[in-house]
C-alpha cells in the first residue's frame, strides 16, 4: 500500500469524493451531476480504497484539539491563565452554547469511516489486484477508528447517536436518537475484535507503524474500553499483548523524554496522529496547551520525587509552562516548524499503568506486586526512587500511586479527566474526582466549583445547541435540562 504519510495529495481528491457522498440526504433527482462521482463509480480499484483510508485518518487530524479539550480542561492538573474559551470548562460552566461541546469532528470521522467500512469489501470483487486481505486490514483500520470516535464520544457525553451507516440511500436514518452508552461500547468491544484480527502488527515505515492501525493499538484501545467498563481481567489481557512486543515497543530512555514530543513516532509510541507542516498539516495543539501553567497539585508531585525528567526541565520549561507541544517553540534542534507537533493517542506508560491499574482492582497478592512493579519501571526510567511495595498494599494505596503516576506521565495528553471519571465511577467514589478538582481551584472557588461536580450528571458535557437544532430526535444530557 505504501506509506499512508507519502500519500496526502491524494486525499485531497478523496476528500472532495467524500464530502460529495456523505452530504446528500435525498435523491431528488436520479440523473449524476456532471462534476462529480457517486460513490458506486469511486469504489472500483485499490487505488480508490487508500485515498478513502486516508481521509478517514485527515478527519482524525480534525479532532484532536476537542479530543484534548474534552481528556484535559476540566481536570486537576492545569491552570487557565487566559481568559477565553477553555476557562469555561476549566471551572465547569457548561451549557449547550459552547463551542468545547461541540461533536462535529468527530461524527465528521465516524461518517468517513461508515463509508469505508461499507464500500471497500466490495472492490476485491471489481479489482482483481486488491485482495480480500488488503480490504479487511483497510476496514479494521476504519473499524478502529470509527471506535476511537466513539470512545471518546461515551466518555464526554455518555449516551450518543450510534451510527453505523454511510450516507448512501434514503434508508438512513438521518435524525437518530441517543443510544445508551453501554450499547455503544459493546459495539466497539465487537468491531474491536474484528480489527484485531486483520490489522498489521507493524508497516515497512516507521511513521506507517506509530501512525496508522496495528494491532497493538487496536489492544491499546481495547484495554482502555474493557478499563472504563470495569471488565479488569479482559483490560489486563489486552494490555499484556501491547508489552509483550518488546521488539516494536520500548520506553525512551529518561535523558531522552523530551524526544516523544518534539521527534515523534520513538520507540514507546503506539499510535501517534500524524502532522507535517511540510504538506500544511499543522493544529491547535500548541494553542490549547499554552492557555495553562501547571498547579500546585501536579508541581508537588515532581517536587516531591524531585522528577526532573518529566515536564520540570528548565532547559525546556519556562515557568510553569507545561512543555508538552508548548514547549516545541523553546526547542532549537529539531530542524522543523513548531506547529506540528503529533498528538499522541497511546504510547507504551499509559498501557503499562492501565494494566497496572486493571491488577490492583483484580487484587490477588501477585497481581497487586506485578502493578507496582510496572509503575516502578516507569519511575525508574524517571530516575526517581521506587515505590518498592509488595502485594500486601491495600489496592486504594496503590490506585493513589498509579493516578499519580498517570498525572506526572501523562498530563496534558488529554488522558486525565477520564481517568478521574474512570475511576470515581468503577469505584463508586465520588469524592476521587470531586476532592481532586477542588483542591486544584483556588480557595475562593471551591465552593461553587463544587456545586457544579457535586452531581455525577455534570461529569458529561451537555450536547450542542447546534446538534439539538439539526436534530429534533435529541434530547439534551439529564443535568443540562
């Protein structure tokens, strides 16, 4: 297929098909128009198949500034230093006008994938040089995601339109209602599996291996889904599958970190969202991140371990500036623009700390000690000082440590809201996300931040006036009406 990265100007022709097919919702007139394809006469050859592939992975670009937003605004590790739109979120005033509700990326995403997922295995049947086996590892690729989509989806609003079907025929459903949040994720947890079982473990390109769907990606995100779900034997398993490809997957050596950013796809990477600014592909991410400084809750934590690899190196740093994207504009040996910078979805800590986390819930003796011992790993390539526990540690001391750890790896990677979700939902502990949020607000807040969290309701984003508008089939989220 060759490297999906060395194929962009194709998608621009993609693109334009695409958009064409998925817009029109009624065939009032049976004649094609002139300047354009329908979408039997696009899906003929295999060439036809990697330019729908690759728009599906141009609408991924699209998301990844709201993906952010939604992962890391209204957490506990920043503060909004300036006075726009991500302030909103940051002391949890919500409502259906602004725009961080908005879904349009990523149902932008879910309609280029439905179109692949239904037209592709079609084309072996037409092009004999485009075998069923190409098409299958193409629509696990669209499969995956369609169920990234959805996954971030569930965790921002909870319950969501499921779609499944291209725009192709009046038979579509163009007003769904709301699907229930575990009847979307049991669809991901089925197409998941059937990625699995056609996706490539790794391409001939290293930028194809960390930047398009493999099969340790498609693990990476099965354990994150089967992690949200409380299903903690099947969010190991999935993670064990991730590390036990030592060959592909590594961690960056701590003198190094800073390379995970600003050089992209390293070793420890398992699925990055590709940019060059070399075909105009830049994004916001720089923009989002600089609007915060960190606080005092995740500044304790690196004072405290005295972690100067990750985020506290002031070579790097200026301030509290978190360096993650930000921090590119500071970095003078990386021969390249600082706006396109990756983002990066999985990479080798998160999936060790969600198996970490899936052991301690498990709770045997040896389980509790294999979670500690991959935690250790990571602080040991941060050169700070083990926690060295056995598996007698009561397993909340050890979701403490392994939190803590994700905030110090991990944050502003738009993991950390979920993760407190995650987590005060599956443990039935509230007060996990709410104590956290408010000790990160000053103390003239606290009280009426708490008043907006107090209700597990308010955990999920209230849907977009504009949505509601196209829409008369949706009903706002419970807490927002």
């Amino acid at each position: 297929m060759g490297s999906l990265f060395n194929r962009r100007r194709m998608s621009v022709w993609c693109l334009s098909v695409l958009l064409i097919t998925a817009c029109g919702c009624k065939k009032y007139l049976d004649q094609t128009p002139e300047n354009s394809l329908t979408r039997d006469e696009f899906f003929k050859t295999k060439a036809d198949a990697d330019a729908a592939i690759i728009g599906c992975y141009d609408a991924l670009q699209g998301c990844v500034t709201q993906f952010l937003n939604w992962g890391e605004l209204r957490a506990d590790l920043g503060i909004a230093i300036i006075n726009n739109d991500v302030t909103y979120p940051f002391y949890q005033y919500l409502d259906k006008t602004r725009p961080v509700s908005n879904w349009t990326v990523a149902y932008n995403l879910v309609g280029r994938t439905n179109i692949v997922i239904e037209a592709v295995p079609n084309i072996p049947n037409i092009d004999s040089k485009f075998s069923k086996e190409e098409s299958n590892q193409i629509v696990a690729e669209a499969l995956f995601l369609r169920s990234l989509a959805y996954f971030y989806l569930v965790r921002t609003f909870r319950d969501v339109p499921l779609v499944l079907q291209a725009s192709s025929s009046d038979a579509v459903n163009y007003f769904p209602v709301k699907s229930p949040a575990d009847s979307v994720l049991d669809r991901l947890e089925a197409d998941l599996a059937i990625a699995e079982a056609s996706a490539p473990v790794q391409y001939e390109k290293n930028t194809d291996t960390r930047g398009r769907v493999t099969k340790g990606a498609v693990n990476a995100l099965q354990a994150d889904v089967y992690l949200w779900r409380k299903k903690y034997q099947q969010a190991a398993d999935a993670a064990q599958k991730v590390l036990s490809n030592k060959s592909l997957y590594s961690l960056v050596a701590g003198t190094n970190w800073f390379n995970i950013f600003s050089q992209k796809n390293t070793s420890e990477s398992i699925f990055e969202v590709q940019f060059d600014y070399n075909i105009n592909e830049t994004n916001g991410l720089i923009g989002t991140v600089s609007n915060f400084a960190m606080n005092s809750v995740l500044l304790n934590y690196f004072n405290i371990d005295a972690d100067a690899t990750r985020g506290l190196n002031n070579t790097y740093v200026s301030g509290l500036s978190y360096w993650k994207y930000s921090g590119l504009t500071t970095t003078t040996n990386i021969f390249r623009s600082t706006n396109d910078p990756n983002f990066i979805v999985y990479r080798l800590p998160d999936v060790m700390l969600m198996k970490a986390e899936a052991l301690a819930h498990l709770g045997e003796v040896s389980q509790k000690k294999e979670a500690i011992d991959l935690v250790d790993s990571i602080r040991q390539r941060a050169s700070v000082l083990l926690y060295g526990l056995d598996g007698t540690a009561p397993a909340s001391l050890l979701m403490d440590l392994i939190m803590r750890e994700r905030a110090m790896e991990l944050a502003m990677e738009g993991k950390r809201w979920f993760d407190l979700v995650r987590v005060a939902t599956n443990d039935n502990n509230p007060d996990f996300l709410i104590s956290r949020v408010l000790q990160s607000r000053s103390v003239g807040d606290r009280a009426l931040m708490k008043s907006r969290i107090i209700d597990p309701r308010s955990w999920y984003m209230p849907i977009y006036q504009t949505e509601l508008n196209r829409n008369p089939n949706l009903v706002q989220n419970p807490y927002y009406q």
